[in-house]
C-alpha cells in the first residue's frame, strides 16, 4: 500500500521540485546579469525581473483562460467542431436557461440592494450608539462563515418534517405550528424559494455593506452636520441632505461589489437545493454542464455570458471612483 502510494506521489514530486528548482535558477540568472550590466540595461532589468513572472503568471493563469474559454463558447459539446452562435441561441431559447437567466437577474437586483439598504440603516442607526462594537461584531459575524455553512444553517431553518410524529427542528415551521399553521416546504415552491435563497447571502453580506458605510459615515465632517442642526435639519433631512451625498462613492462601491459576488453565487444555490425546483443560476449552470454533462461548449457559453453581465459593474465602478478623484 505504501509503496503504490509512494509510486504515484513521487512523480509530480519530482516535477515540483525541479520546477521550484528551475524558477530559482531563471532568477538568479536574471540577478548575477542585472549586477554586472551597465546601468541602462539595469533598469529594463528591473522591470524584467519583477513584471516578468507576474505578467507570465496573468496570461498563463487568466488572459489565457479567457480566450480560450470564448472560443469554445463557438464550439460543439466535444470542441471539435465549430458551430458559431448556435450555443448562445441555446442559452436564450430554451425555456430552462430562461429560468437560470431570470434566477440571476433577481438575485442581483434583490440581494445588492437589500444588503446594502440594510447595512446602511444599521450603520446609520449605530453611528453614534454606545457600544455599538458589540452589536456590529454580531452582524458581521455571518461573513466569517463560508457559503456552504451558512447554507447549512438555513437548510435547518427552512426545513420541513411532514411527519407530525417526529419533532420540528425548521425554525420557521415550528413557528408555523406554533402558531396553528401548516407546515410549509419553503425550497420547493417557485418562486418564492428563489427568494428564500436569497435571503440567505443578504444575510450574509449585510455585515460587509455596514461595516464600510459606517466608516465612510465616520468620515462625514462634525462641522458640516452641526450647521444642518443649527438650520433646523430633522434627523431624516440631515441624513438624506448631507450625510448620503458625501458617502454616494462608498454606496456605488458597496453595491457594485456585492453584485459582482451575486453573479457569481455557486454554493448556496448548490448546496441547498441543487439548482432544482426552478432555483438555478448561471454559475450552477455552467459547473453542471461543464463538469456534470461534460458539454464544455455551453458551459463556456455560459462563462461568456456572466463575464459579459460583470464587465459594465467593473467600467461603472471604475468611472465613478475617476469622476470622485476628478471632483476633489
């Protein structure tokens, strides 16, 4: 046993360390030539030495990736054969994809607007709390959990036991029961289940969108609040008037963020219900028919798709961040 085990190890061990060993070779070449070249050479020396492996590494490990992953978009299940945009008819034609498309667009519209609508009125509300660490450590907790384990967590809050006989361990339809209603299976219902999935990333976002608002709240100047107050300024006014304008940057940055992490939410949808009962996404989608299906052709479709879908958050958060630099 030891020694089948030992046969299959030590030949990619050996690649490892010949390649570890190679790298260092490169770069101490690249040094001893640095230090005896003449001081022009020096200089393009320096940017060989270190923009060299990380421009190696970026179109190895991403550019790479990219072009060939839109090029298969155009090819057939087995990327033999090129059939043009016959996938990307696919993904908008059949009724199933239209359901993973819909899926998507809700979750982004729903889950970057809930959690930062949430995060800020908790920011707002805690701003000037007395200790306020305590309850902002308790809502930024759910972000120190991976995504399949807060899936676990509300896996037993939606569950449902449709045996009367045995305890009710769901959260909810012990409250249902508690209060003489019937039980409901939260996970098999479409929509509604899409929603009930949800909630669960907001749940677990709404802390990252508090926390970053509540320190651009810190940084709202005493003196431009204290003048609102002098003119007679509500709370409600003071918030809407002065202290939104000034963090409008931060709030753009919040909710791009959590959309680009939307598009791309995999575990919870994977681990709560499979992507079945109409809860599907393009991530979950794309990993089925690449991996499951062994269809790279559409899966690549799909990767192309939510690619194109985070490009224009990515050129809007960048136009913003350069019209706010512009500005001051």
């Amino acid at each position: 046993m030891r020694n089948t085990l030992w046969e299959t190890i030590a030949p990619n061990l050996t690649l490892l360390v010949i390649s570890l060993a190679a790298f260092a070779a490169v770069i101490y070449a690249l040094f001893l030539i640095g230090s005896r070249a003449s001081v022009k050479w020096q200089g393009w020396l320096r940017y060989g030495i270190f923009l060299g492996p990380a421009l190696l590494l970026l179109v190895v490990g991403l550019i790479y990736p990219a072009l060939r992953t839109l090029w298969m978009s155009f090819m057939d299940k087995s990327s033999e054969n090129f059939i043009g945009f016959d996938n990307y008819i696919w993904a908008f034609s059949i009724p199933e994809i239209q359901i993973v498309l819909r899926n998507t667009i809700l979750w982004v519209i729903f889950v970057p607007l809930l959690s930062t609508l949430i995060g800020l009125a908790i920011a707002y509300m805690t701003d000037r709390m007395k200790r306020a660490g305590i309850v902002k450590s308790l809502i930024f907790m759910p972000m120190a959990i991976s995504f399949v384990g807060a899936s676990v967590i509300w896996n037993f809050v939606y569950n449902f036991e449709p045996s009367e006989n045995k305890p009710e361990i769901g959260l909810l339809n012990a409250i249902n029961r508690g209060l003489g209603l019937e039980p409901q299976n939260f996970l098999l219902t479409p929509p509604w289940n899409t929603f009930f999935l949800i909630i669960v990333l907001v749940w677990i976002q709404t802390g990252f969108a508090m926390v970053i608002l509540s320190a651009a709240m810190k940084n709202v100047p005493d003196e431009v609040v204290e003048a609102a107050m002098l003119d007679g300024a509500s709370n409600w006014r003071r918030f809407t008037r002065v202290t939104l304008p000034m963090i409008r940057g931060t709030v753009v940055v919040v909710l791009t963020t959590i959309t680009i992490g939307t598009l791309k939410v995999f575990d919870i949808v994977r681990t709560m219900t499979g992507g079945n009962f109409q809860t599907n996404v393009i991530a979950n989608e794309m990993y089925a028919q690449s991996f499951r299906q062994l269809n790279y052709g559409q899966g690549s479709t799909l990767a192309v798709i939510l690619f194109i879908g985070v490009v224009p958050i990515i050129w809007y958060n960048v136009r913003q961040l350069r019209l706010e630099r512009t500005e001051r």
